[in-house]
C-alpha cells in the first residue's frame, strides 16, 4: 500500500531556489515544510559546480558551488525543514496532491501549497538535431560537471566546447581544472553570447575561440574522433575526443507538461501570475523552472520571495484575484515572467518586474501596448541571453483591460 | 584472461564440440539459436561486438506486424505470421510486453485514397481478415489530434508494439537457460569445413561445430563470401532514421499512423513507443557503409517537420531522441533464406520485418537442419525480463530498489546492477542502455550518466 501523508507546503526540488522557500516559509513560521529532492543529496545544480562565485548574496562572502550547497543545506536542517532525499515527485494532481517515488516504492503526498523549483538543464544533442555518428563522449555541461566533481572522472582528454553561454566558460573552467584540454570553443553567432570580458578566456587558456562556425556532424565509432565544422562556407575537420554541448537552456518542466498546470511556450516553464502562482492556485514556481536562465543567487532571492508570498496566501492573505491580464509577447520577445499579472493587487513574489529575453538581436527599444495604446517606452541592453526588467510600478495598466503586448522595436 | 562467459567458460565454449554455431547475434541471430537449443542441439552463438544487437536490430520502429502488407505466398510473410503467433504465445512466460494499438494506413490525398481498396484486398489476402477500411469520422474519433486532411483509413487492428531489445535479449536467454553458449567480441573471421564439421576461427580461439547457420545481418554476404568463396546475395544496407519526442506526446496518439506506401518503401511510420514516447521514421536511404548509421540534420527537420503535418499537437513537445539504424537489404525484395552446401545455412536480406518474423524464421530455419541434436528436453526453462515498458509495472514502484539513477527513465540501481551480472550481463555502454533505458530519457543522460558510467566502471566486458 502506497503510504500518506500530509504537509503545510511542500517544495518539489532541493536546489538554491527551493531551499531559500522553505526558509522564507519557516522564517514565516509555517510548521510543516517539507522539500522532495529526487538526488541522494540536496543542493541542486551547484553541487557540482566546483568554481565559484556563488554565496555573495546568500551568505555574505564568496563560496564554491558545493560548499554553497552544503551551507544551503545545513541552515535549511537546522531550521527544521524537513529534506526528503531521494524522493523524487512524478506527477502532480489538482489541489496540491502528489504522486511519489521513494526507496521504499510508491508514495502520496497532500500538501495545502505545493512549490515547484525543479530548475533547468541544457539542450542534449538530439534536441539540436546534431548530424553525424554517435559515439561516446558527446555531453552537456552539467554531465561534464559531475563527471569530474561529483564521480572524480574524466570522460575525454581533448573535447570541443559548443556554444560561449557563461556556462560554456564554465565548462572551460571545469576541463582546464580536471586536466582536459578542449581543443576550441565554437560558436555560431559572430559575437560570444556571454558579457564581452569572456571573449579573453578563451585565448587566456590557450583554446581557439572560433565565431560564425557551425558543429555540422560528430564523427567516430565507440568514442568521438572528430567533428566537422563549417565557417564561411568551407569546412574543417577538427580532431578531439568529446563534445560538450553547452547551455541552450530549457526549464525542467515534464512535471508541469504532464499535469493540469498550464505551461507557457516562450518561457518552457509554467504559467504564472506575479506572485508565482501557477494556473491550479495550490501551485507556486520559482528558481529556473520559470525561465532559463539565471544564476543561483538570483534564484535563491525569488525562492525567498514566493516562500514569503505562499506563507501569506496560507495565513489568507493572497485573496483571489479580481481579474487577471494576460502579457503577451511581441516581434523579438522570446519570453516574459510572469505571463500574467493578477489584479488588482500587485506586491509580488517574483520581484516587482517584469522578466524578459530577446529572441534575436534586435533594437534596444521595449513597448508596451494595450490594444493601439502605448503605455511604456524605454532602452535596454536586448542582446539574447540577457536579463532585461522593466519595473512593474512604472505601468499604468488601463482599467478594464484584458492583456498588454510587450515587443522589441526593429 | 578467462572471463566468465555466458552459459560457460569460453574455455570450455572453445574445448567442445557444438552442433550449431550461429554467427550473429542479432535479433535473427537470437531466435535461431534460441529454437535449436529448445530443440537439443548443442548451439553457441557467435556475436563480433561486445555485446548482442549491434547491427540492424539496433534501431527498428519495434513493431510488431501482423504481414497485411507483405507480399501474399512469401517466406517473408509465412515467417512474420508464425513469428507473430509464437511472440503472443510466449511472451508472458518470458515477461515481455505488448502494446496493443493497431494501425491505421492513412490516406492524405486522392492518389492515397485510390490506393486503400488495394491495400485492403491484399491484408484479406493475407489472411488479416479483421482489417476494414474506415472513413474520416471514424478515424478522427478515434485519432482526434491527426491533422484533419486525413481522408479514410485501412485499419489493421493486429499491429502492435513491443520491446525491441527485451525480446531477443529474452530468446538468447532461454537459449541459455537450456544450455547454449554466447560469445562476444567473437567476430568470425575465416573457417574451413573437413566434411563433417567447421572449424570457424574468431580472436577469442576456435570454434568447432558440425553446422553453421549465418545470421550476420549486415555482414552476411561478406561472411559467407569469405567462409564458402561465393555468396548468392549482396547486402545494400538501407538507413532508417528517426525523431522521438518526449513523453507528453503520448497522450496525443494511440494507433501506429502508417502512411500508403510508395513503391521504395513502407514510408515514414508515427507511433508510440512501448517505452511512452512517439516515434516518427524511418527513412529510407541507401548507402554503402554497413557499420555507420549516421545522422544527418535536414532529413531529421524534415522528419520532424513531417510529424507535426500529421500531429500538430506534438509542437511544443521536446524531442527526446534521435537515432538510426540499418536495414540488411539486398538487391531483391524477398528473404534469402537458403540450405547451402558445407553444412551451412544462410539467413539474409531480413530486411525490415526481422524483429517480428524472428521467431518464425527461427522454426523455418530448424526445419532446413538435418544435423544432430545432442539432447532432448523436458519443458524449457522461462528466464523472465525485467519490464521496461512504461504502461506495466516498472522496478521503481518497488521497495528495495536503492535508488532511482535516471530520473527521466525512471531506472533504478537495482536494475542497472542486474543488467550488469546474470548469464549475459551488458557488454558496453549501449548494451547497458538497451537492458535498462538509463540516459535514454529526455535529458539525455545530462543528470545521470556520470553516475551511470561510476557504477559500471570496469564491469562492461562482452
Ligand atoms: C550545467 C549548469 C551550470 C550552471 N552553472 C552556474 C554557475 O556557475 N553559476 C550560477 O549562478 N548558476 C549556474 N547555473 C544556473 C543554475 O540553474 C542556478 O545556479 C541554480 O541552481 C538554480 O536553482 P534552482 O533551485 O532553480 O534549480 P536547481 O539547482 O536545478 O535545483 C533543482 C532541484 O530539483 C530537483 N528535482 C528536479 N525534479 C525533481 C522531481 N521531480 N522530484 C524531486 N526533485 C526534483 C533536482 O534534483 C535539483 O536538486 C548552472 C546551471 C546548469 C544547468
Ligand atoms: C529503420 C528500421 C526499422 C525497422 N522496423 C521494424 C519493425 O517495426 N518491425 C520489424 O519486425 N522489423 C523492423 N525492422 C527490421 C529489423 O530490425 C531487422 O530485420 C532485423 O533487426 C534484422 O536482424 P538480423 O539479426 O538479421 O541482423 P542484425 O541485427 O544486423 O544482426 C547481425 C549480427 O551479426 C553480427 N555479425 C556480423 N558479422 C559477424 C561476424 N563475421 N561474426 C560474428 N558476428 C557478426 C553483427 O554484429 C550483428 O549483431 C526495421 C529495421 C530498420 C533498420
């Protein structure tokens, strides 16, 4: 018999996120929070994150991923949060029921608010429809990462980088830290995607950056001999032994996609209104199950804010709302956070922005419209992969209306 | 180094005298040497990779066919209905799943619509004679997210789904289980016949056996050019690629979507998978390699692009996989199954219908044999799967498991430890893929394949 139990909030994910919510909660002084984390350890991503910095925001001072994970940790289970390792959520029901698997086989759980913060992952190599054989060592970054800091291994001596995401310097870092020499980091687009400073690592460690170049095909049986690129028409054949392909981040959503929660297209992660509060109102999200991708401190802070907004909505104060105003996206807008803004109060558990992503490189100019009306202008820096807020105060949001558009002028 | 070997020693493999060496150890390969030793002889099963399945029964749409489309009086349609019939007959002793879903033959376009009376008339043919035709009401009743163009329908409610690697995994262990032997890494590489049996030579020593059946797939016309100087069949491997999305596009499809077929092939299938997820594929490209099923970009868009006409729901949903196999072709149509002289039989050009035919092709195969059999048995012995299907009770639902390793998949450490010991544990990491699904899931092994790789580190050995 599948055993049950009961819960005041139960948090789906021990990463950065989910961890500042249980603190927020218990700080609020709910009594029974507990946090499901599927992995032996809590901590999330960072635990094999082996550079730092993570910790400035949380913890006053410069930490590695793993010893930030384990301070996480630690200040959660002297709180009195209750971590269930190894206790992995595989499907959400209406209400705030879930469906668990544990060690010890099947198991319920009902909790009054259910917090989802199941984080992100990167874009494997089928998802990027990638040609050519396929051998051993193609890998993401995050596969890279507990390779060589979680399991002390090495899966090859001499890969090729994908892509010059921030994570991809972090791959970087990982090779040159664990002995592996990437023969060179590859990017499509004519710029690095990450802040323009990364564009020297490259050439600090002695690995060729090359711009405008394409991974065509990975070639090799058993493990990778070599991939096939092409820059300016003419390609090249690069000898290496692995492939990491980095970032492309997507949210870790099948829970949401599978369930009677709403998900949203642009962001991959669920719908919800400034609050975090998903489409079943016994739902909140938080962390990079929202959006990909942000940091962990940043993650951490919108953790603290929806615990603090789940603590109110449980003491009854986070009435329903009025009415609720859908945010559309615009030409050039790849995703905004939240998608919807429930009024007419709107303090907010996600911060007081709205979170946007540019799809393409377009112009630096965001309106905001309502209907033919446009009702905020303003610059800021719209290549992709950058976080862009436009402060939720500064709208004045028209009465009666039912969406607003937000779009990046050409 | 003696390393234990499946069913014996390959000392002891090599020491004696085998009635029946079968040379490959794919799907065919599995079957064929599973039915000799049901029926006492002495069998061993020759496999040149590390582990069993590494040919054309890598990569196949694992359906199940009922034949209502092969050519009417063939071997080939003869061997897929009685290989249908055992698979049914046996699978729940050996613990293997079926997915009952049917299929549909849709047709898009006038040009289709002309073609499904045919079609019909030839299922009736071949005895499949619960196939009926269907309108579009009734279709999009029971298809309702195929996209609306689709007209009317063949429906052949016997086709269905199943594991392709449990299956053979499952007949080379009840080969096992009754006694005969599997060596890997055991490419056969030259033999000479004295007149009453063949000494086939592989880097791992010698093997003795008074009949050699050729079931190496991809490599049949090369083997047997090699061992007996002529081959009556040449091999032209033909590609089959695929796109698997994730999960959540099960929801959207319940019967296998065949297209009406073209004269080149059965064109491009969307189904589920017995493993929750669907399917769109294969292609169909001839190429000389036999070895190399790469990947090629603009076919796999196209693919993709090609399952979203027919299911505009699977938009948003992930892909999950990409992969690709071989077909054993040849230059005709038709099996090429055939007693040659030398104590040998050949099994080749099982093209594209080997995984459901395997069986049947197994009985055909021991009915050719006039050699010996060492021994006759009581009632076999059952070695029973561990189910990886996803509509059936899966290992992680169970207590004791120790823990869950691919969360996309849902495999545990239990599972993984098993795959990794037994009469023929995982000989590679593929392998291990194939017995237990662990980093075949969405992420692709992001989460879980540094730890994969920790626990069967120094255990992976054909
Ligand atoms: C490869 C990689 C490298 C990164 N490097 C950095 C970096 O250097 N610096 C930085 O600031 N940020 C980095 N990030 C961003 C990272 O996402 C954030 O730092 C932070 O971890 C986000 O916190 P989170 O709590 O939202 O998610 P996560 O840290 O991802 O935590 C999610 C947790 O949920 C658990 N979980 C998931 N599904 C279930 C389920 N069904 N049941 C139970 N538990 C579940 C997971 O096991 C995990 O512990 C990186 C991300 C990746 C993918
Ligand atoms: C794209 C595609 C889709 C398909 N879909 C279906 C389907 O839905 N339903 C269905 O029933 N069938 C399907 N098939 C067909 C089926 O997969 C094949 O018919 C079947 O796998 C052929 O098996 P085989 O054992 O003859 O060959 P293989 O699997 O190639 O086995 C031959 C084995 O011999 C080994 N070998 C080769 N040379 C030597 C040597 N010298 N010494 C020792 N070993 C050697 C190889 O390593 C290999 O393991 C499909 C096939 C493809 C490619």
């Amino acid at each position: 018999m599948a055993e049950t139990s009961a819960c005041d909030v139960a948090i789906i994910g021990g990463g950065p996120s989910g961890l500042a919510a249980a603190m927020a909660l218990r700080e609020a002084g709910v009594a029974q929070v507990v946090v499901l984390e599927r992995e032996k350890q809590a901590g999330g991503i960072p635990r094999h994150c082996g550079h730092p910095p993570f910790g400035l925001r949380e913890f006053g001072r410069i930490l590695s991923g793993p010893r930030y994970a384990a301070r996480l940790v630690e200040t959660a289970e002297r709180a009195g949060i209750d971590i269930r390792r190894q206790h992995t959520v595989v499907a959400l029901h209406p209400g705030g029921s879930l469906d668990l698997a544990t060690p010890d086989g099947t198991a319920t759980l009902q909790a009054r608010r259910v917090i989802l913060a199941t984080g992100v992952r990167e874009t494997p190599r089928s998802a990027r429809f990638i040609g050519g054989d396929r051998p051993q060592g193609v890998i993401n970054t995050g596969a890279l990462q507990a390779f060589t800091y979680l399991e002390k291994q090495r899966p090859f001596a001499r890969p090729v980088i994908i892509g010059s995401e921030l994570v991809a310097f972090s791959a970087l870092l990982t090779c040159r830290k664990a002995g592996m020499q990437p023969v060179a980091m590859v990017e499509a687009n004519d710029r690095v995607t990450a802040w323009s400073p990364y564009a020297l690592a490259p050439r600090l460690f002695g690995v060729p950056l090359l711009l405008e170049t394409e991974l065509i095909e990975i070639c090799g049986s058993g493990q990778v001999g070599r991939v096939r690129l092409r820059r300016d028409n003419t390609e090249v054949l690069l000898d290496c032994d692995g492939v990491i392909l980095t970032g492309r981040f997507v949210p870790a959503a099948e829970l949401v996609r599978s369930s009677h929660l709403a998900l949203d297209v642009g962001s991959g992660g669920p719908v919800v209104d400034q609050h975090g509060r998903c489409s079943d109102a016994a739902y909140f999200a938080t962390g990079n199950l929202l959006r990909p991708v942000e940091t962990a401190g940043w993650s951490w802070r919108e953790g603290r804010r929806v615990g603090a907004v789940v603590a109110q909505d449980l003491a009854g104060d986070l009435p329903a709302p009025d009415r609720v105003l859908s945010i559309e996206r615009g030409a050039h807008v790849k995703l905004t956070v939240p998608q919807r803004l429930a009024l007419p109060r709107l303090g907010t558990g996600l911060g007081d922005f709205i979170q946007l992503r540019a799809s393409d490189k377009a112009g630096g100019m965001i309106s905001i419209s309502c209907g033919d009306r446009v009702i905020w202008r303003g610059w800021r820096n719209t290549l992709p992969e950058r976080r862009i807020l436009i402060p939720l105060a500064d709208l004045a949001l028209p009465e009666g209306a039912d969406s607003i558009r937000v779009s990046i002028e050409d | 180094m003696a390393q234990p070997e499946a069913g014996m020693t390959a000392q002891a493999a090599l020491g004696r005298n085998w009635d029946v060496a079968v040379i490959g150890g794919g799907v065919v390969g599995c079957a064929v040497a599973r039915r000799f030793a049901l029926e006492g002889a002495a069998v061993i099963l020759l496999e040149r990779a590390p582990d069993i399945l590494a040919g054309a029964s890598k990569g196949n749409s694992a359906i199940l066919h009922t034949g209502f489309d092969a050519p009417p009086g063939s071997l080939e349609l003869r061997c897929m209905q009685t290989g249908y019939r055992e698979y049914l007959e046996i699978r729940e002793r050996l613990n293997l799943p079926l997915l009952e879903t049917g299929a549909a033959v849709v047709a898009w376009s006038d040009e289709d619509e002309a073609k499904l009376d045919g079609i019909l008339a030839q299922a009736h043919e071949n005895d499949v004679s619960d196939a009926r035709r269907i309108g579009r009401d009734e279709l999009l009743a029971r298809e309702p997210n195929l996209a609306p163009q689709a007209r009317a329908a063949v429906l052949v409610p016997g086709e269905h789904l199943i594991d392709p690697w449990s299956a053979p995994l499952a007949y080379i262990s009840q080969a096992l289980a009754e006694g005969a032997a599997c060596l890997r890494n055991a490419p056969v590489t030259a033999g000479s016949f004295d007149g009453a049996s063949w000494r086939l030579e592989t880097p791992r020593g010698r093997i003795t056996a008074g009949h050699v059946v050729n079931c190496a797939g991809l490599h049949g016309d090369e083997l047997e050019r090699s061992l007996l100087g002529e081959c009556d069949f040449e091999i032209r491997p033909r590609k089959g690629q695929f796109v698997v999305f994730d999960k959540a596009a099960a929801a959207l499809l319940r019967t296998i979507i065949l297209p009406v077929p073209t004269e080149r092939s059965k064109g491009v299938v969307i189904c589920r998978t017995i493993f929750g997820n669907v399917l769109v594929g294969p292609t169909a490209e001839e190429q000389p390699e036999r070895d190399r099923a790469n990947l090629d970009r603009r076919m796999l868009e196209e693919l993709h692009a090609s399952a979203l006409r027919m299911i505009p729901g699977l938009a948003p949903i992930p892909v999950t996989a990409t992969y690709a196999g071989l077909r054993p072709a040849t230059e005709r149509k038709e099996y090429r199954i055939g007693v040659k002289e030398r104590n040998w039989i050949s099994v080749g050009g099982i093209r594209s219908t080997g995984l459901t035919a395997a069986l049947g092709i197994a009985q055909h195969v021991v009915a050719l044999y006039d050699g010996a059999k060492t021994a006759t048995r009581a009632e076999p012995q059952w070695p029973r799967m561990p189910n990886l299907a996803d509509h059936l009770p899966r290992d992680w639902q169970q207590p004791g498991h120790g823990e869950i390793v691919c969360h996309c998949e849902l495999v545990t450490r239990r599972e993984i430890e098993q795959a990794l010991t037994g009469p023929l544990p995982a000989g590679d990491p593929g392998g291990l893929k194939r017995r237990t699904r662990a980093g075949m899931g969405r992420c692709q092994g992001f989460y879980c394949s540094a730890h994969v790789a920790a626990i069967s580190a120094g255990r992976l050995h054909g």
